[in-house]
C-alpha cells in the first residue's frame, strides 16, 4: 500500500492521522473521508479544546483521549455534518452564541438547524444535544496558558466562526479557507460576508501567521498533510472576491489561486446585487 500521508503526519489507527501543527495544537485528519476533513485539538494547561468533531464516520474522541487526559470541550465551526459528527460522545459542547444558531435551541437541547446541517446530502442523522456554553463573537477562550478569540466569520455559512490563536500567531480557519474547492453554492453562502471576513481575519494577521483549515487534499505524490495556508492566501481570495463584485458577474467558480477556487451558488450574489 502507498503511503499516504506526509513526512511528520502519522496513522492513530486505519482511519485517522495526527500531526502536531504547533505546539499543543493538533491536527486530526480523516484522509480516506471523501471530503478529507481536518479536525484540531488545542490543548492548554488546564483544559482542551476540539475544534470541529468530524463527520462521525468513525469515533473521534479516541483519538483526542490518546492526545490529552485534559477535560476536553468540543466546538463545531458551524452546524455542516462534516463538523458536527459524534458530538454527543463531547459532555461539554460550546457553541457560538448567534442568534442564526440559539433560534434552534429548544429545553436546553440543540436540534436539527435546518438548512445548516445539510445531513441529507450524505444521509447523516442529527441527534439533539446539550450546548453547556454559548461563546459569542469575541469571547476569548482560557485554555489555561494559551487563549483563543472566537471571531465571527459567516461567507460559507452563517453560524461559521473561526478561532485565533495569537500567542502561536495560529489561525484555525476551518471551512472559511483550505485547499481546494472553497464552498459558497451552500444554503446561508453570501459573498458580502465572505469578503468582509477575509478583511476582519486580515487585520489579525502578519507575514508569519499559519492558517489551518478544515479540508485537505493530496499532493502530487497523493500525500495527505494539514491544510496549511498563510496570509497570501486569504489576501488572494480577498482580492478576487473585490474584483467579482466589481465586475458585476456571477460566475459559479472562479479561481482564487493557484491552491483554491471556489463554487459559487446564484443566492450568494444577493446581498451584492441588493447592495446596488
Ligand atoms: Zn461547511
């Protein structure tokens, strides 16, 4: 059998690969999952912290078991079935505190967020839930010696955040930015938001920043590592989203660089064309 993953990223078992990004900061990848999700642990002094849970094809928490004896919380990027899988193995699930995701909290429990779960695409199957905290944009996370800025960063979805991690100069970007096919032809997709985001995740970046995001895709050699972009990137997706909206088209993809395109759904042009 080839070996499939990069130098520095190796198999916890047949289904998942683990890679330490950063010091603490751990990549866990489903590389044989048709989309190629990356999920990453975060871990602190006191507690951890999981950063997307998969889409569940096979039990994560295992995996971060093997990496910490810390109280762990798991927080979805956003509700897509590939970030929510097996979340209720977490006891302690936080949740973005938006509005677009309490309007489906009913008697403590989280259930099926409609047209932000999109299941049906892979006949996945919501379980409700207990959110234990609500984090809203800006709240900073205490890991216990090693904190994270929840920011808002709706584009591909609504109830997308992202978390940043200044100390390590570390963003983890999930779905707003990775290889590959970035997607904006989802229900919720708006590329007003997805502009004004790459501005706000911008102005917290610097040329050494590393960005992580949520999807891979093999090299050349079909070689499977952590998404990892930077700053050139994100300017790179900023700089063709302006030019989109000032062309007045609507395209259903457009090259971003030469590491990422995105498709592009007719409901995302909405808010620029009302803008008019
Ligand atoms: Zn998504």
């Amino acid at each position: 059998m080839p070996n499939m993953l990069a130098e520095g990223v190796r198999w916890f078992d047949d289904w998942f690969a683990v890679r330490e990004v950063a010091p603490g900061i751990h990549a866990i990848g489903e590389p044989r999952f048709h989309q190629i999700n990356w999920n990453y642990l975060v871990i602190g002094g006191q507690r951890a912290l999981l950063f997307d849970t998969g889409p569940g094809v096979r039990d994560i928490l295992q995996v971060v078991k093997a990496l910490t004896t810390l109280p762990v919380t798991a927080m979805p990027s956003h509700m897509h079935f590939d970030h929510t899988g097996n979340i209720t193995r977490f006891p302690d699930v936080a949740l973005a505190d938006l509005p677009v995701l309490r309007a489906f909290e009913r008697d403590g429990l989280m259930q099926e967020p409609g047209n932000l779960f999109l299941g049906h695409y892979e006949g996945m199957k919501w379980t409700p839930f207990r959110v234990s905290q609500w984090w809203p944009p800006g709240h900073i996370i205490d890991l216990g010696g090693r904190r994270l800025e929840v920011i808002h960063t709706p584009g591909h979805a609504p109830d997308h955040v992202a978390l940043w991690d200044a100390e390590a100069n570390v963003l983890l970007a999930a779905d707003f930015l990775y290889l590959g096919a970035l997607y904006a032809q989802v229900p919720g997709s708006d590329l007003a938001q997805y502009e004004a985001g790459c501005d706000v995740l911008l102005r917290r970046l610097d040329a050494g920043s590393r960005i992580f995001g949520a999807h891979g895709m093999p090299d050349a050699e079909g070689r499977h590592d952590a998404p990892q972009l930077a700053r050139p990137d994100l300017e790179a997706l900023r700089d063709t989203l302006e030019k989109l909206r000032n062309s007045g088209e609507t395209p259903s993809r457009v090259e971003v660089n030469e590491r990422m395109y995105l498709l592009i759904g007719p409901h995302a042009y909405e808010a620029w064309q009302r803008a008019k």
